[in-house]
C-alpha cells in the first residue's frame, strides 16, 4: 500500500480529490483509523477536553501531548500523522518552538505539528520551523487555544475579520506551511481562500468548498456528551459501551459469565 505524504496532499488538491482528516488520541484508536485509509490522523489537542476531562484545550502540557502521539504513531502505517503543539509550548518565542517541534518529531516519529494563529508573529515561526525541515499545518479562524478571547463563536463574519482571515492564509502560505485548518468560518470566506492559495484547506465548520475535512473523532463516534453545532455524529458509542457493560454487570451479579 501507499503511505500518505505531503506531496500526496498537494497532489489530491489539483486533482480535487477531498482530503480525509480525523484525529486520534491512542494507540486503539488511531489503528482502527487508519485501516479504514483515512488519509490524515491529527493527535489534536481537543483531547484535552475530549479524552482528558478539561474545559479547554489550554491545560495540555507539552509532555502530555508526547505521551499521545507516540502511542497513535505506533497504532498507524499508512496515514500522515500532525500532532498539535500544545498551548504555551511555541509561543514564547522561535527558539522554544524549536524545541517543542523538535521533541515532537523526534520523540514520537510523527511527521508534522499543527500550531494555531496566522499574524506576523505565528507566520515567522512557521517560517522558521519550515527552513530547518520541519512541516507545519497551520490552523485559523476559530482556534481553541485563544478561547477566552475569541470564544467558540463562528470568526470571519465582519468584512475586517474576513480579511485579516484571508490574510493569515495568504501569510501562512507564504510562510511554508503545508496545509491549513480552516474552522467555524463562512463558507463562502473558505472557498475564497481555497481558491487563492496553493496548500490544501481542511475545513471544520467552514462549508464544503475545501480541499479536505476535518472531524474530532470522538464527536464522530458520539462519545462526546455534547457536540459543536458543525460535528456530524454518525454512531453513538455512549450507548453502545454502557449497553455491553449493563449486560456484563448483569452476567457477573447472574452467575452467567464466567461459564
Ligand atoms: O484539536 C483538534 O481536534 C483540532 C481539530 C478540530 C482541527 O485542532
Ligand atoms: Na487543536
């Protein structure tokens, strides 16, 4: 079989092939993911709140995230793994981006990180990481880690806001990265930038003019109690789970399992 590259990913975008993208948080996971040829499994740091029980993305240390990629890396041979770089551990400056891509890359195998924000400051240390190797996906409009400024509000409905969105594509672009999340922005500011830029768009909440989409997992298998108004929810694995194990307690208290 073929693994999944960056140059694969720019192919599928001239050729309008949809790019698949779903994000994993272990090692059982991530296998089940990638057999079914998803092409790319993002270690997203919404496990903080999907996997982890926080409110917010913003607790997830750096060596938490470590802990995660290495065991989706493992669980996966074909797809492109991204492992998001954590709050606080690329902002501080380039030399501490560095590092924490570093780590990232060296001490999970996986092939990529995703870091949020497009102004001048986030479009040079994707620069930076970009020249010394190191592929970044940039992710803008609504991004999580700047949640007690921005909220979880849709971004990008003002004229201003849709263009300082659409420059940060063209910024982040410019800069090196390879592909760009795009989430909970106007459809039609998202075909826009889709059409301007040169690196696949992977929409989430942002219509269905991008190159590619993206789904947190755990709200594509219901085992969110509650899910963003953009998810599609295609199976309850809340019911399913308490199901099985109301029938296993029931077994046990019955003396029917073991046989
Ligand atoms: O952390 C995450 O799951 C993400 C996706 C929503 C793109 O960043
Ligand atoms: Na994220």
């Amino acid at each position: 079989f073929m693994v999944v590259t960056i140059a694969q990913l720019l192919n599928w975008k001239t050729q309008q092939r949809s790019i698949t993208v779903l994000t994993a948080w272990d090692y059982a996971i991530a296998q089940i993911l990638d057999e079914t040829g998803v092409d790319v499994i993002l270690v997203g740091d919404s496990l903080a709140m999907t996997a982890l029980g926080h409110e917010t993305t913003l607790p997830l240390s750096l060596d938490a995230m470590l802990h995660h990629a290495a065991a989706v890396k493992r669980g996966v041979k074909r797809a492109l793994v991204v492992c998001d770089l954590p709050f606080l551990s690329y902002q501080e400056s380039d030399q501490q981006a560095i590092r924490s891509a570093g780590r990232v890359l060296r001490e999970t195998g996986v092939q990529a990180v995703k870091l949020e924000g497009g102004n001048s400051t986030i479009a040079q240390t994707v620069s930076v990481l970009t020249r010394i190797g190191i592929p970044v996906m940039g992710h803008i409009g609504l991004t999580p880690q700047s949640v007690h400024r921005l909220g979880y509000r849709q971004q990008g409905k003002t004229p201003e806001e849709a263009e300082r969105i659409y420059q940060e594509a063209l910024n982040l672009t410019q800069a090196g990265a390879f592909a760009l999340i795009l989430e909970h922005i106007p459809n039609e500011l998202a075909a826009k930038i889709t059409d301007a830029i040169s690196i696949p768009t992977i929409g989430i909440g942002a219509g269905n003019n991008c190159d590619g989409q993206v789904l947190v997992t755990a709200d594509l298998l219901g085992l969110t109690a509650k899910q963003p108004p953009f998810a599609k929810v295609y199976t309850n694995l809340r019911e399913v789970i308490k199901e099985a194990t109301e029938n296993y307690i029931e077994d046990v208290k019955g003396k029917q399992f073991p046989k």
